[in-house]
C-alpha cells in the first residue's frame, strides 16, 4: 500500500471526527511519511510499519470521543464513546456493554424509586379525589415520609450518578490503553 493509498482510507474511516480535527489527523501522517523518505524508507515500509488505517481510525475515533465525554458528558456523548470502544474489538462488546448496562439499569432503577418516593403524595391526594371514602390521614403522613426519602434518594442517586459516570469514562480509558497496546508499568 503506498502513502495515497494509506491516506485516503484512513480519511475514509474517520468519519465521526469533526474535518478540522480530521485533516490535523492527516496532516501528521503527511509529516510521518515526509520524514521516513527522508530516513530513507519507502512508502510500502511506512506503512506497514503504521498498520491498518481502519484501526487507526477507530483507534483516533475512541480517543476522540472519550475526550469530548470529558469536556461535556452528555448522554449522547457517552453512547458514541461507548460504540467507538466497542468498535476496537469484537472482544470489548463483552466487556465494555456488560458493565455498560448493568450501571444504566442500577442507575434507572435508583433515579425511578426517587421518583416514585417523591411522587407518592401525589399519588395519595389522586385516591383520595377518586375514592373519597378510602382516604385516611395515616397514608398522607406516610406519603410525606416517603416524600421525604425519596428527596435524600434523588439527591445521593444525582451525586452517584455523576460518580459512576466519571468512573466508567475511566474504565473506558483504561479498556482503550489495554487494547492499543497493553498497559506499560512505568
């Protein structure tokens, strides 16, 4: 494969990388191969030595989108870091989405009993409405104390939330480092 080559599926495959950001990528390539002709390496050398370039791309694509998770961690932003580690390897489908949902499910359940606890007055003055002769002050106060916890539960689940967040995008960083090349001990 000679540098046109290299350089045109490379850009090909970095289609989720914004097109300043896209040619900064290629232009460093570019210097790569400028300065390995100047060592004296041909271009078939050069880019044996490299790789892939749909590796490389999804490599660059993962770094990407991890570090726009960390300068805006949005829902969406954490779905395309997630798919683009994924698509490192068929091997971290197994470990990446495991994880993945099992903390969405715990945080969904955690934020839906919040809500429910602090929706249960609510819910009692519609029975009483309904049913008058149902309503008893014993299942208001009730629902005042479960009103209660359900505001402590939404405030721990909010700063737990942010926690499990923060530490994913770690297990993400460290899932990519693993798979690029192994984790060096310094």
């Amino acid at each position: 494969m000679n540098k046109e080559q290299f350089l045109k599926q490379l850009e090909g495959n970095l289609k989720g990388i914004s097109s300043e950001e896209r040619q900064d990528i290629l232009q460093d390539y570019e210097e790569y191969f400028a300065i390995g002709r100047e060592e004296g390496k041909t271009e078939a050398e050069m880019t044996a030595s490299l790789g892939s370039p749909s590796q490389i791309a999804r490599e660059l694509s993962a770094s990407h989108h991890l570090e726009k998770v960390e300068t805006s961690t949005t829902a969406g932003n954490i779905m395309r870091a997630v798919w683009a580690v994924i698509g490192l390897g068929f091997f971290n489908f197994v470990i990446v989405m495991g994880p993945f949902i099992a903390l969405v499910g715990v945080m969904f359940s955690g934020w839906a009993v919040g809500a429910a606890f602090v929706l249960s007055p609510l819910l009692v003055l519609v029975n009483a409405v309904i049913t008058p002769e149902t309503f008893e002050f014993f299942d208001l106060f009730v629902s005042f104390a479960l009103c209660g916890i359900g505001l402590f539960i939404a405030i721990g689940m909010f700063f737990a939330t942010k926690a499990v967040t923060s530490g994913f995008v770690r297990y993400l960083k460290f899932n990519m480092a693993l798979v690029k090349g192994g984790l060096k001990r310094e």
